[in-house]
C-alpha cells in the first residue's frame, strides 16, 4: 500500500493492511484515494472495526455526518471525517 | 418469451440493467435466477447450471465476470448485454449466442403473454449444508400472497419512497421491488458505498419506507449515524433477515419517531416473510420485551407451529422447532427431492405440507413467536444464511486435513459478525485455504481469519467439538482485552 504521512491515514491504512493480510491478500494495491467498497474489500463489518481501530489510537471520534459516502469510502475520506479530541 | 417454466439468469450488482433485466424476465414468463456479480464465477457458472438457465442478462459493468462465468458454462445460453454497444471479442467461439443493444427490439408491451400461478417468479440459489448452494423456486402462487399482505398491512401508495439496499440475490429485495412497484412508489436504490450509512441518502430523499436486515442498523449506531429524530420522514421500518436486538430497536425508534417498526421473519422456502410483529412504543412495554425482540404472528394464510423432537406440537411456552405452512412455502428445493423430503413434511395429523424451518422458537401468549436460536449450524451473518458445513467443506477440500467453521466474534447485539475457519496444521498455508474459500463462497462467507489446531478437539462422538473451537475463541480473546 502506498499512502501519506497524515497519523490519521497511517491509523487507517494499518488497520487495512492487518486485515488484507489475515485475509491473505497482501498484493492489493490500495492508496489512499481507492474506493475500498468499489473493490469489494472491507464490508460493513470492516469498515467498522477500521474506524472503531483508528478512534482507539488516535484519541478522536469519527463523524458520520463529516462523511459524504456516496462519493466513495477512501482512507482520505474517513480520516478526514475524524473530528480533532474534545 | 418463455412459457413460465424457461429461466432468465439476471447478472448485475443492482444497477438499472438488473432491475430491468429481471422485470423484462417476468413479462417474457420467464423465472429469474439473480447472480450476484461480487460472488465468484465458480460459484455462479455452478448455479448456471443447476438452474439451466437458458438466458442470462449482464450489464455492462459485468462483462468480464460474465466471461468467467460463461466459459465454464457448457450448455447454451442466450446473452443479452442491453446496455452494450456491441458483443465482446472473447465472445467469439463461445457456446452461446450474443445479442447486444443493437440486436434487441423495442418492447412491445401489448403483446406480452399472461401469467399464471404456476409460473416460476424466481430461483434463488441459498448455502447449503451438503457443500454446495440449494436452490428454491418461488412461483407466483407463493410470491402474491406475501405482496397482497404486504399491501394490506402497510398501505402502500404512489407517496410512499422506498429504501432498496438488499442485493438481489437475498430474497427481501423482492419485497423491495414488487411491493414499491405494485403501489406505483418510488423505489430508491442506495448506492453501495452508503449502503452501511444512508442517513444522508434517506434525510436527503426523505424516503418514507425502511426495509433493512438489523445489522445495517447496528452499523449505523456503532458509528454515531442513527441519532434520536434523524428519520422524522419515515412512516415504516421493516427489519428482517437476522435476530431484532431490543436495544437497536429502540436506538431505531428514537430515530424514527413517526415510524411503524415491524420486525418480519421468514426463510427463502417460505417467501420473503411469514410472520411479522409490531414494536410496542410504550416504554413500559418495551421493558418486558425478551433482548431479542420476537417474530410475532403468521401473516395471513399462513400457518406456524413448534414441535418437539417427537414431532408433536408444543404448549404455548414451551421451545420447539418452528414449522411453516400455508400458500407462502413453496414447494421444495429445486431437482433435489431428497433435500426436499426432509424439510417439507407432512405430519399424522395434518394434511397440509409443513416446512421446518430449523429455528427453536417459543409462542408467547402475548408476543407470538419468541426466536431462541437454531437446532442446527446454520448462522447469520449480515443476514445473509450460512450453512457451516459449507464452508467446512470448502476448507476440508482445500486443507486435506480435518477442517471446521464457527461464527465468530459475536457482537454486543448477539449478532454473528463473522467466520473463522479451523484447520490442522500439516495443511496448506493460510493464504491458499482463504483462497480457495474465496474461489467458492460468497463474500460473507469466506472466513475471516484461518485457526491451526495440533490436537483436533472431538465429542464423544467422535466428531468435531465446535463448542470446544468457540471455547479457544473465547479465551483467545479474554486473553487480548486482559
């Protein structure tokens, strides 16, 4: 995988590359711009657990509504979505 | 056209090609056979075949799936590509016969041929114990009942905007379809990358109709998207598919404050849904209700009882194996009357056909059906049936070494979140199990992770402990949140 220095894409990004390789699949090449439903490689229940993963190392919260998922769910998109810690 | 007995497979992942590639099946008396384009072609060539399809529609964004598909395919298919501009190269020397959008007439509406009861609506492929999918025909004679129902209950009308998440290979997106549809609503198609949460899609359409399975919903509360008043526009939440936690109902009702909320149960045999219950605003009433909320009570028609292992039927309060009848539950498992024989019954003292359903329930006096659990090792997984011994099978093939499937984690709700595979430890690496896994199963069945066991746990039987395997998954995790 090949992504950028933001802590919150590297949170993101190392959860994914946890679960491509339980999977088996560590030649899926990810950036952080790749639509990770379009490519059919997290389902819900990953994606939850990617989120719920990085809100525990980083100390902030996800905001759905800071998330337009109909554009598609990319690391950028969902580490931008994390709101700064109350 | 066919004449209610010829079999249309529909390829597509619900885009507009899908829809009216399953619509325009019907009207020709043809029976669909949805394919799930995120299933692999193995899988889906196997079905081709166990259903004889003779026709097979794709859209375009499925052209290379296709391609796998039909080329181990070896009976002649009719492909039609309706959004194509022309047929592929690699079609050439193929067994079929290729029609893209230039080969396809105008429809001709008045002249479509009538339908009868007997007609196949649809086939639908589902996991089966025996190590390959089963699949279950639903005639119209089936299919209409469930939709007058449908109608009747809930009132249906040309206002009404409604949810369509199920794919099309998981058989509530019938109800999607057809109930929307036959009231002349608005179907609303939620795009995939906001199918785990479409607060904003439902907020910005203000739909009026919800039809999910229960852990769309748990997704949406675990990342803060089902808030007290979100859904002020729906007037009807339907949840089906999987077990109905009470604490997710109740973050639903919160959020949907002018909705009914009817939890629906039913198994494809059965059509769709065949019974429903209707969640209690009270607070006081909802209280009393068990965590996972009960099923309620036969549509109308339709027919439910819970028998013990004697095949007598219990007392109310008593648990027993729920058994359906009535104009819903079809006729048996497509060419497999052996499977057939064993799930549709006839009991001494009842002349109808009764299915059993492999659900432990109870009937509450109050409530209707309370579900308990399975008598067997199918699970849920998203809602979507698995049957263990599936996967085991898959795993057992590819391992050469005992091999076994358990639901796991389990989530806060109850609900089975995923499967994790075990196998001995002279087999094959991870990578080439989880591959093999992939090659077969629906996504939502290939395993999340493969276990090595040195000392393959037994019962007394001489069979697999699975409770032994839930035991090391338990104390593996004890030991990770220590």
């Amino acid at each position: 995988m090949t992504i950028d220095n933001s802590p919150l894409l590297r949170l993101l990004s190392d959860a994914l590359a946890q679960r491509l390789h339980r999977d088996g699949r560590n030649t899926v090449r990810i950036d952080a711009d790749t639509d990770l439903i379009e490519l059919g490689i997290v389902d819900s229940q990953a994606l939850l657990d990617m989120i719920l993963d990085a809100e525990a190392g980083s100390g902030q919260l996800f905001d759905a509504e800071g998330m337009d998922f109909e554009s598609g769910v990319t690391l950028r998109r969902l580490a931008a979505a994390f709101a700064a810690p109350a | 056209m066919g004449d209610g007995s010829a079999r249309c497979a529909v390829l597509g992942s619900r885009k507009l090609t899908d829809f009216a590639g399953i619509a325009g099946a019907l009207m020709a008396r043809c029976t669909y056979v949805p394919l799930n384009a995120r299933h692999p072609p193995q899988r889906l060539a196997q079905i081709m075949c166990e259903a004889a399809a003779q026709a097979l529609v794709v859209d375009r964004n499925h052209l290379a799936h296709a391609r796998a598909v039909l080329e181990d395919t070896p009976h002649s298919v009719l492909v039609l590509l309706p959004d194509s501009s022309s047929v592929p190269d690699w079609a050439m020397g193929m067994p079929h016969q290729f029609l893209s959008q230039g080969d396809l007439t105008q429809p001709c509406v008045d002249v479509l041929p009538a339908g009868s009861p007997e007609d196949g609506a649809y086939l639908l492929f589902t996991s089966g114990s025996t190590g390959a999918p089963k699949g279950i025909l639903v005639r119209n004679r089936n299919v209409m009942p469930y939709l007058r129902s449908v109608a009747a209950r809930y009132a249906p009308g040309p206002d009404d905007r409604c949810t369509q998440l199920f794919d099309l290979t998981f058989d509530l997106s019938v109800h999607d379809m057809f109930v929307a549809w036959g009231a002349g609503a608005s179907l609303y198609r939620i795009p995939d990358s906001a199918r785990f949460a479409p607060r904003d899609f439902v907020r910005r359409h203000a739909l009026t109709m919800w039809f999910s399975v229960p852990s769309t919903a748990a997704t949406m509360l675990g990342l803060r998207a089902l808030r007290p008043g979100d859904f002020p526009s729906l007037r009807l939440s339907l949840f089906c598919g999987e077990a109905l936690p009470k604490r997710l109902a109740r973050a639903w009702a919160a959020a949907a404050p002018n909705a009914i909320i009817e939890n629906l149960y039913g198994p494809t045999e059965a059509t769709i849904a065949l019974t429903a219950w209707r969640l209690p605003r009270e607070e006081n009433v909802l209280d009393a209700l068990p965590e996972v909320l009960p099923i309620g009570k036969p549509l109308p028609g339709q027919a439910t009882i819970a028998v013990n292992a004697s095949d007598v039927v219990v007392d109310d309060g008593e648990e027993g194996e729920l058994c359906l009848a009535g104009s819903q539950v079809t006729d048996g498992y497509w060419r497999r009357p052996d499977l057939t024989a064993q799930r549709f019954v006839r009991f001494a003292w009842d002349d109808r056909v009764w299915y059993r359903t492999g659900d432990r329930v109870r009937n509450s006096m109050n409530h209707g059906l309370v579900f308990l659990g399975r008598v067997d090792r199918q699970v849920k997984i998203a809602g979507h049936r698995v049957e263990l011994q599936e996967v085991e099978a898959v795993l057992h093939r590819a391992a050469d070494t005992n091999a076994a499937a358990i639901a796991w984690p389990i989530g806060p709700d109850g609900l089975a979140r995923g499967i994790v595979g075990f196998a001995g430890t002279s087999s094959r690496p991870d990578d080439a199990l989880l591959q093999a896994c992939r090659d077969a199963l629906p996504p939502y069945a290939v395993p999340s992770a493969i276990r090595r066991i040195d000392d393959w746990p037994l019962n007394n039987s001489g069979k697999t402990d699975h409770g032994r395997l839930r035991s090391m998954m338990e104390a593996e995790t004890c030991s990770r949140t220590q």
